[in-house]
C-alpha cells in the first residue's frame, strides 16, 4: 500500500536573512532559482533504491492521486541534474554555493534520507549540516518557522483544503499556515485556498484544487520527495479495513467474528 502522505523539503522563505547559514544579508530561498536547484541537486530515485530499499514511490506531486481534485501530470519530476544545479545557483548569485542546516526528525528511516541529501546536495556547492531532532523539539521548530532548511512529512484527507491550509497557506492568526514552517506567502495561492474553503459546487472545487496544486509545482513552496511503501501483516483470523496512512484505527479491525 502506497501511503496517502507526502514526505517534503521545507525552506524559510520569510526571514530577510536565512539563519542558520554563512550567508550574510540575504535568504537564497527566497529565489526560486535556488530552490530549484535544491530540486534538481536530488536523486530522489537513488534514495528510492538504495537507502529506502524500494519501499516507497518517488513524486514529484505535491499531493496523492487519492486526494480530490489531485491533477496526475504533476506527478512527473524535475529531472536530476546537478550541471542545471550549479547553473542555477550561479545565475541566482551563489557561484560557490552556501552553508545551511538542514533539521530532520530523527526516526532512522528519515535521519538516513536526509544524510542522503546532504551528501547530493554537496556535490552542487550547498554545505548542508544535518541536524537530527526528536519530535518533541522538530514540531515545535515547525509551527514557530525556527528552520532555516527542514524536512517533514504530512498525511492529507481526501478533500485538499484542511492540508492545503495548514501547509502552504500564509500564516496567520485564524489559523491558516500552522505549519507553514517556511512562512511562505504567495497571495494568488491564498486566494485560490480561500475560494476553496467556501465553494460548495464539486466541479469548480476540484478545479480550485488544481489550480493551487499547478501553483505550487511552479513556485515550489515546498519540493516533494516520496510516499512510503506501507506494509501491513496480520493473522488470518484478523481483518482490517486500513486507511493508507501508517495509523491502524481498533475500530476499524475485526477478530474472528467480532470486533474489536
């Protein structure tokens, strides 16, 4: 079973001047350019292969077909390609690269992806130092926007808005962009978001889906990785009905002829 969440990079796109990093005065991910040069530093596949062991499924997606309103050509990556890297990090002022931290959550399949990374990445001029945390101190880094360079997972709904919200929306006081950890702002973005949030015809909804989803594959708010592989085993006198996350609901297993 191909997991409903996405796992992402995440980047501060609000501050001035990126923290946590050599550069002086400026934030390189405020340019799309650099952040498309992170895309493109990747071998998404490679990671895929080697250090998942083929338990997952590269995207190139922000969202999974099972949510509403997912448009499936999106799904098609950038191309690896650190020459176009190099490129685009000179183009955009950075001819040497940069320095930054990129904090992971420290459950091992993860902490082993984002080691991955900061090797490719290094091969493109970003010196990327990793930086484990247990959840208890990554979250808290996530909703405060304390991050320079992240990586973290999210499992949608079926209906796009709730993630949409909480993740690419501007952040605010309503709510909207709790973990918006880059406090990235892009108000045609916003706006789509909130006509979404209101339209009750499911045509033009899922057509508002799409339109966020196309903006968010241009801009690269966040870059999409991967969505595990899950696996489930359970004896034969045991059915369940699995949601495709990694959560197993009691209520939703059954025993012999009962429930639980």
């Amino acid at each position: 079973m191909t997991d409903i969440g996405t796992q992402y990079l995440g980047f501060d796109q609000g501050r001035a001047e990126l923290e946590f990093s050599d550069v002086k005065g400026r934030n390189p991910f405020k340019d799309l350019r650099v952040r498309r040069a992170v895309y493109q530093a990747i071998d998404i596949d490679a990671i895929v292969s080697k250090v998942l062991r083929g338990q997952a499924t590269a995207t190139g997606s922000h969202f999974s077909r099972l949510v509403d309103g997912s448009v499936a050509e999106l799904d098609r990556r950038l191309p690896y390609d650190p020459k176009a890297a190099r490129a685009l990090l000179k183009e955009a002022g950075y001819p040497d690269g940069f320095g930054v931290t990129l904090d992971c959550v420290n459950a091992s399949f993860r902490a082993a992806v984002c080691q991955a990374i900061v090797g490719m990445l290094a091969q493109v001029g970003i010196r990327s130092t990793f930086q484990p945390w247990p959840t208890a101190t990554f979250f808290p880094k996530l909703t405060q926007a304390t991050s320079s360079f992240f990586e973290f997972g999210w499992s949608p709904l079926t209906d796009a808005w709730p993630s949409l919200n909480a993740i690419v929306h501007s952040h605010g006081a309503d709510g909207a962009g709790t973990f918006n950890g880059g406090r990235y702002s892009n108000p045609r973005l916003d706006q789509i978001l909130d006509a979404m949030r209101v339209e009750p015809d499911i045509a033009r909804r899922r057509a508002l889906v799409g339109d966020a989803l196309r903006t968010m594959h241009s801009d690269l708010p966040l870059i999409p990785l991967y969505r595990r592989t899950l696996t489930w085993v359970m004896r034969p006198d045991i059915s369940v009905a699995q949601w495709p996350n990694d959560v197993l609901e009691l209520r939703f297993v059954q025993i012999g002829n009962g429930q639980l």
